[in-house]
C-alpha cells in the first residue's frame, strides 16, 4: 500500500491516482475477498435480516401513520425480525469476531447486538407503545408499581409468611410487573389475542386467580383492612369490563393464579438461589414454564435439574431464552443454571425492579 509520506511528495495527478488506489484497497468488496464462504455467509446473512427488520419497521409505521387497519397480531412479525437480526448477528460475531462492536445502551452483550441499529431498535419501541396501548375503558392505577408491592405482600402474609418473605414476595412481584409489560399497565398484546393486561394473563387465568383471591380475601381483610377495603372498591370500578384491564385486579388475579402458592416457599428457594435477580427469573419461569418450574423446585437443586422436552424449550426460545446464535438454537436440552444465565434479556428489567422495589421501601413516590 501506498506510505503517506510518499503521497505527500507526489503531484496532485499523481495523489489522486495513489488515493483511488488506496480507496480501491480499503473497500468492504475487496477485504471480503479474504473472508471463508461460512464468513461470507455470515455477513450476508445478518444483511438480509437488517433489510428486513428496516422493511417491516417501515410498513408497520407507514400503516399507523395512514389510520390503516393493522393485520392480525401485528407485533408478531416485527417481533421475529428483531430476533432475527440478534441472532444473524450473533452468528456473524461468532464467525467474525472483530464484527464485535462498543456498548449499546440497551446492556445487550456487543456480540449480540450491533450498536450501530440503537435508533431502530428505538422506533421497535415505539410502535409496540402504539399497538399495545391500553383500550379507553382501562381503568389505571395512580400509584401502579405500590400497587404491585402492597398485593405481592398482602398474598405472601395470607399464605403464611413472615415479614421479610413477604417483602421479598413483593419485590418478587414488582420483577414479574417489569419483565411482562416494562411496568405498563393495562397494555394489549400486539403479539397475542389471549394474553392482556399488566401481568400478561389469559380469561382462564385470570378467573382462576379471582377463584383464589376468594378463598384467602378474608385472611388479608383481617390482616389489612385497607387493603380490602381498596379491592372492594376496585371490584365495583371494574365491574362491567374485563379485570385484566383494571390494573390492581389484573395484578392480583395473575399472582394468584401463578405465584402466590410459591410465595411462602421463598425461604427455600433463597437458599438454593441467594441472588435476588435469579430469584425474580425463577418466578417469571413460572409464568412460561410452570410445569418444569414447579418440578425443579421439588427436585431440591435447582440449578442442576435439567429439561430436555422439545416443546418446553419452544416455549423458552419463544421468549427470548436460548433463541441467538446457531449454538443455543441447536440445544435441546439444558439445566435450570443454563436457563437462568440464558435469561441475560430480562436481568436489566429486574434490576430497575429491585431498584424502584428499594425506593419505595424508603418511602419515595413512584
């Protein structure tokens, strides 16, 4: 190549004719005449995905723009391209590792995630807020994340535990408030006709949740009359609409019907898990894979107790767990560890749960 100090000393026709040379030597085509055909394929790969995620980001935009009527689900295939493009891109840093970019501001590990794509992923935001907004009939709460703590601790005291269970009960629950809905309330499902509301809860979940808010209502009237006298209150406000759109009976039929029963097991769940975030991803198990969940539980080890059926890792992988880069799409079977480490996508969620958790166990307004 070319030395500067050699273009210094050359005429203008002669610089020009050693910077094209130079330009000629640096372009993109001519350094991925070095790459193998897998590199290749790699690169081309993570290409067609970012065409695509801009392409559907595109078209969804200009239909909301228009007043169009959306197509069914609308979210879902935005949602596919998103993940498509982390896990070409994961393929590409495993095959070019100096693909392996600075720091995003989301806390996405670089190797994941092309810090270059930010804005799109900020437009990806945007126009989940806009097809998830809660319907006009949805009756918010003032103070919604209290909410969440006051009924996680109401629950965990109605089924036996102590003081400092219930609190961890109710930080516990303010975590599952961030990693289903970003701590929003009342929110649609752009992705899903079943799931709504500020827990993500079916009808049949949630008519069983209000099945077993009954049988322990009065335990937390006796305990917390306040507390019962604001679900009364809430009960007659939602009367004529769905509960999962009332953010405080949304939020307490999904943990009754899910986490409550688990509640005063905390204690020994903290001693196989002692840090709090692995804690708040155990319980969000419980709401994608109860069955497995509650089994590892009882097998004493947690962390060691390993799933290998197809159709659960469908349902962790549908959520984001083991879902980038051709090795983790390969696994077909992993150890309750793996899946928790795997679960990196929800750890900023519940940290910004723990940290809101300790402000309002000091008294600041949300």
């Amino acid at each position: 190549m070319t030395s500067l100090s050699s273009i210094r000393a050359r005429p203008w026709h002669a610089l020009a004719a050693a910077l094209a040379l130079t330009v000629v030597a640096l372009t993109p085509a001519h350094s991925e005449a070095k790459l193998t055909k897998a590199q290749v394929a790699a690169v081309a790969a993570y290409d067609d995905a970012l065409t695509g995620f801009k392409k559907i980001l595109r078209e969804r935009r200009a239909e909301i723009d228009a007043g169009k009527k959306l197509p069914s689900l609308p979210g879902q295939a935005v949602y596919l391209a998103r993940l498509k493009v982390m896990s070409t891109y994961k393929d590409l840093t495993d095959a070019l590792p100096s693909r392996i970019g600075p720091p995003n501001k989301f806390g996405v590990p670089p190797d994941h995630f092309d810090v270059a794509i930010e804005p799109l992923i900020d437009q990806y935001t945007d126009l989940f807020a806009i097809m998830q907004a809660p319907p006009k009939f949805a009756q918010a709460s003032k103070m919604p994340m209290k909410d969440v703590v006051d009924l996680g601790r109401a629950i965990a005291r109605a089924k036996g535990a102590d003081a400092t269970t219930a609190d961890a009960a109710g930080r516990i629950s303010l975590g599952i408030f961030f990693a289903e809905t970003n701590a929003r309330q009342n929110i649609g499902n752009a992705r899903s006709d079943k799931y709504k509301g500020s827990l993500q809860t079916g009808t049949s979940e949630d008519r069983n949740g209000r099945r077993k808010w009954a049988a322990i209502k009065k335990q937390v009237a006796k305990r917390d009359p306040k507390l019962a006298a604001r679900d009364d209150a809430e009960e007659a406000r939602a009367a004529r609409i769905d509960q999962r759109y009332n953010h405080w009976l949304a939020v307490r039929n999904g943990l009754m019907n899910a986490h409550a029963d688990l509640f005063a097991d905390i204690p020994a769940i903290q001693k196989m898990l002692p840090d709090e975030i692995d804690q708040m991803k155990l319980f969000q198990l419980i709401q994608i894979v109860p069955t497995p969940t509650r089994a590892a539980l009882r097998s004493g080890n947690v962390e060691t107790y390993r799933i290998s059926d197809k159709r659960v890792m469908g349902f962790l992988r549908n959520n984001s767990i083991f879902t980038f880069g051709k090795e983790n799409r390969a696994k077909t079977s992993a150890t309750y560890r793996e899946i928790l480490d795997a679960m990196w996508l929800f750890t900023p969620k519940f940290e910004k749960a723990r940290d809101r958790f300790n402000a309002l166990k000091h008294g600041a307004l949300e």
